[in-house]
C-alpha cells in the first residue's frame, strides 16, 4: 500500500486505532472527528485519475536549517546562489508544545518558498527528533504532530519534492538565531488606534511593510495584503522597495524609523497617496517637512508616555505597549500624486 499510494500511513492511523477497537471488543466505533475526516479523505480514490509525476534524475536541490523558540521560528535557506533567512513570531496565545512548533516551523519555511521548490529536492536540519521521527515513520502518538505532517506531504507532493529530514545538535543550529530575534521594528499598532486610523483614512487595502504576523486587518478581520522584508507564507511580495505601487488603491505602512525617509523617496518617486504612522522625532529629522508638506490631514494616535497605542513583540507575541510611547505618534496621510 505504501508503495502505490506514498504518504499513506499519514491518512490511516485513525482507521487502523478504530480496527483495533473494534477487534478487542463487540461496540460499535462512532465515526466521527478525525475518523471521519481521514475516511473521507480516501474518497479521493473513486474519482482520481491522475497519477503521481516521475522525478527526474536531474532536480534542484535545497537546503535548509530550520528552528524554533516559544515565541518565533527562524530558517536560513541555500537556494541556488540565493542564501535566505526567514523567520515569523507566533501567536500570542500560542500554548503548543515545541515539537509541534519545530514542525510548523519546516511547514513555514516551505510554504514561503512556493513555486521555487518544484521538482526538488529538499535537505532540512533540524534539533527535533520527535519531528524527524513522525516524517520517517509517517506519524506519531501526537494527533497534533501528525495533522502537520499531513501538511507538509500534501506540500512537497503537489510540488514533486523529495523531503529528507536530518539531526542537527541545537549548539550547532545556524536557525536558532533567527527563532529568538526580538525586533522592536516589528511594533505594530494597537487595536483600537488601528480601528481610529483605518476609520479615518481607510478602508485600507494593503500593508506596505509587515509580516504574516503583525499585518494589519480589514474590517472583516482578513489580513490586508501586505509585502514583507523576505519570504513568508503569505506574503503579497518581497521588499517593498522592488514592488509597482501605482496599482494599489488605498496604502497602509508603518515603517522602521530608519526607512522613514528612504520610504517617502520612494512614494513620492511612484506619485502614490498613503497613510504613515511615523513618531515626532526630536531633534526634527530631515523627512519631517517633506511628511508634512504632503500631509492634507494627521491625527495624533497618542502623546509622548501614553500607553495602549502600539504592540511590541515579546516572547508571548505581540502584547500592547504598557511602558509608554518614547515619542508622539501620528498617522498622517499623504499624497504625492
């Protein structure tokens, strides 16, 4: 069965528990939760007339390191000449345990390579050998663990990916620098003060600068579309700097203080509008009358010491600022066009 259908043992360790049970014992199995799914799953079969593509001899080949903190994961990838690091923070209330996280981690990392990984072959480092244990196995005693792996197969399958998982000891993971960063250029506005700007100049379509995990959202709480300093799952580009912004409606950014006036460059370059949460320096920085002389409204999101205005990254996610702002921030809206 194994060798017809790859992967298979990932999509019957519920039906093969539910025989056990009912060869111990006269009961009837209820089928339902994740029995149902995984007998569902094969119903597949009654229609499919595709086949799985043979690789060829000659591929690409990637490799990566990949790991994960309680708090964000990270990965560096050699792809060709290209050498990429990633990384993302997870969800505040993120309880799960780290061998889940090791394993979504890998998941990430492919996911943010996308189309570059077909018909490849793949070398991952990891520190997990509860991961690298349910890859080779097909599965583990962990539902969670196995749910993931599922994924990941169903990736590197649709994608003609060879998937090979090997030990690396965590003193020498190159990615556990990148799952321990914390960045306070990540910060990202509170709830309520993105709900005072998108109200005001919104509804806003997409977010210039952010990642997957502090991009802002519509009003139907959807991520906007948003382009992110590398790759990520869910990325609508990379590096804002590369991308046409003359086809975007209504523009979002919170920028690093740093890219403030490299970004406004850029924006007046593309004759583009655009809401730009930036602080009230002082000493008054050069970009501040070129913000301002462009500006045909601003509100003030709070006062210099305020609390609640912005969220900082910390090793529970994103939690709102309780030490106060260092600077005013405003949120002005601008138009270069």
């Amino acid at each position: 069965m194994q060798l017809a259908v790859p992967g298979c043992k990932l999509f019957c360790r519920e039906v093969n528990a539910a025989i056990s049970v009912c060869t111990k014992c006269s009961r009837p199995v209820r089928v339902f939760g994740p029995l149902k799914e995984e007998i569902e799953y094969w119903k597949f079969l009654d229609k499919w007339e595709g086949f799985s593509k043979w690789r060829p001899e000659f591929h690409n080949k990637i490799d990566m390191v990949t790991d994960s903190s309680g708090y964000r994961y990270g990965a560096l990838v050699n792809l060709g000449d290209n050498h990429l690091t990633m990384g993302d923070y997870w969800l505040a209330d993120d309880t799960r345990p780290i061998h889940e996280k090791e394993a979504e981690a890998i998941l990430k990392a492919l996911q943010s390579l996308g189309k570059s990984l077909l018909d490849s072959r793949v070398d991952v480092l990891t520190d997990s050998m509860a991961v690298i244990g349910a890859w080779n196995s097909q599965g583990s005693k962990c539902p969670a663990l196995n749910c993931i792996m599922k994924d990941i197969f169903q990736l590197v399958a649709g994608q003609n990916v060879d998937l090979h998982l090997s030990f690396v000891p965590s003193e020498l993971n190159k990615a556990d620098g990148p799952s321990r960063i914390l960045n306070t250029a990540d910060t990202m506005l509170s709830n309520a003060s993105w709900v005072l700007v998108d109200s005001r100049f919104g509804p806003h379509t997409v977010d210039l600068m952010s990642l997957d995990s502090n991009v802002m959202q519509s009003v139907d709480s959807r991520p906007l579309r948003h382009f992110t300093p590398w790759l990520t799952p869910e990325t609508s580009g990379v590096n804002v700097f590369s991308q046409d912004l003359k086809a975007e409606s209504n523009m979002y950014v919170y920028p690093p203080y740093v890219l403030i006036f490299p970004l406004l460059c850029f924006l007046k370059e593309q004759s583009v509008s655009c809401t730009v949460v930036v602080p009230e320096l002082y000493p008054v920085p050069m970009w501040w009358p070129m913000l301002t002389s462009c500006s045909s409204t601003s509100i003030l999101l709070g006062a210099r010491g305020q609390k609640g205005v912005v969220k900082a990254p910390s090793r529970k996610g994103f939690v709102v600022d309780e030490f106060g702002l260092r600077w005013p921030l405003w949120a002005f809206r601008v138009s270069f066009s």
